[in-house]
C-alpha cells in the first residue's frame, strides 16, 4: 500500500534497516527464556532470512517472500495473546534500538505486527 510505502521509505530508513530490525527481533524472539522452545526444532537462519523478506514485503519494500502463509508456518506452535504480545514488544524494543521514530514505530507495530495476530 502508499501508505506502508510512505513508511518504508521515509520514516523507517529502507531494506536495510527492515533487514536489521528483521534480526535483531528474530535473534531476540529466538533467545527468549519465555519463547526459545517454540525455535528449538527450526533452522532459525533460514527461518530469520524469511522474516527479513517477509518484514521488506510488509513494510512495502520489494516482494521477495518465497515462504509459507503466517498461518501456516505458526500453526503447529500453538501461540497464545500473551506469547504474541512478547513478540510485538520484541518488534518495539528492536525498532526503538535503530533509532526509528516514536511515531513510525507505533504505526507499524500497529498496522503490521498486530495485523499478523489472527494468523498467529
């Protein structure tokens, strides 16, 4: 959309600070006591490269996501409200770390992260 295009060009910086975000959320998401068993039997590299295209793609970057539907790469994880609020507030705390405005951030946590909670 404009709109998340707007976003990804002006406000968040482009495909490298998305891919940088994509990293730092999945390292972070991946390593948390409270969420780290659902990772254990992923390849958390490959699953990592695909977040970073899935972010680029949302965020209104090029499309390049060749992965399964957030549907259907989460289904067998039984995540809760409470494990998905853990992730958004991982999402927060990553863009907040590459200096991305008060205003972006809370436009795409919004728009973007909790647009992907039904799917979860």
């Amino acid at each position: 959309s404009s709109a998340a295009s707007d976003v990804y060009k002006r406000q968040i910086g482009g495909q490298r600070v998305i891919e940088e975000i994509a990293e730092k959320s999945s390292k972070a998401t991946q390593n948390d006591p409270r969420l780290r068993d659902f990772f254990k039997e992923t390849d958390k590299e490959h699953s990592r490269e695909l977040l970073k295209k899935w972010m680029v793609k949302a965020f209104g970057g090029p499309d390049h996501y060749d992965g399964r539907s957030m549907k259907e790469s989460h289904e067998k994880f039984q995540f809760t409200n409470e494990h998905f609020d853990m992730v958004k507030q991982i999402f927060r705390e990553s863009m907040e770390s590459c200096k991305i405005e008060q205003s972006a951030i809370d436009e795409c946590i919004e728009d973007i992260i909790e647009s992907q909670r039904s799917q979860i």
